[in-house]
C-alpha cells in the first residue's frame, strides 16, 4: 500500500485569502482558513472548516463512499441534489488536515476566491 500511496501524490496546503462556495445568491460556506487539496489529475478540492459550512442547509445523507488515499467519505445533500459535499471524519494519516472540513463537488458550487 505505501508503493501505491507515494505513486499517488496528495498535496494540502492553506489558501491564501477567502473562499466562499455557493449556489446562486446562497452562501454555503465563506471561510479564511480553506484547505486546498491536490491529488493527481483530478480537480483541486477545496476544504472548508465545518465550523464556516452552514450546515443548517445541507441534510446528512446515508451515503458512504471508500477511497484508499483518505478514508470513508461521509455525504451531505443539498435540496433534491443528493452527495452533494462530502467530509472524511476519520481520515487516514496521511491526510489528517482535511478532518473537521467539507468540500463541495466542483460543478455543483460557485468558488469564489478572493486572494
């Protein structure tokens, strides 16, 4: 397993400025304190700290997803959009500064990033 985590490089680092994720007109999560996370060719994710995500606006769904990089996925849903952010509450060590954060699938939010 450790030859296949180091051929699968994954990169956290703070962003710099604020970030804010959105649908429309509603802010669900504005933050100075994102983590952003690469992982290979897929897309930069953005990590919100739970405590910046409104997530009086988003429902817990009962979806569980594995991946052997991070952990368990838990999901949330947005209105009738189910797995629409996802968090990892117990994630592997490798990636321990992603625990206490959601991230929101790209082509479902505006990120707005002002540095």
């Amino acid at each position: 397993m450790a030859q296949l985590r180091d051929a699968h490089r994954i990169e956290i680092e703070p962003v710099a400025g604020r970030v804010r994720a959105q649908v429309g007109d509603e802010v669900l999560a504005d933050s100075t304190d994102v983590l952003v996370l690469r992982e290979g060719k897929l897309p930069e994710r953005y990590y919100f700290p739970l405590a910046d995500v409104r997530t009086e606006l988003l429902t817990p769904s009962d979806a569980h997803t594995h991946c052997p990089f991070k952990g368990e996925a838990s999901y949330y849903d947005y209105g009738d959009q189910s797995e629409f952010a996802w968090y990892y509450p117990e994630p592997i060590a490798d990636v321990e500064a992603i625990r206490g954060h959601v991230a929101f699938y790209n082509d479902r939010v505006a990120l707005v990033v002002d540095e």
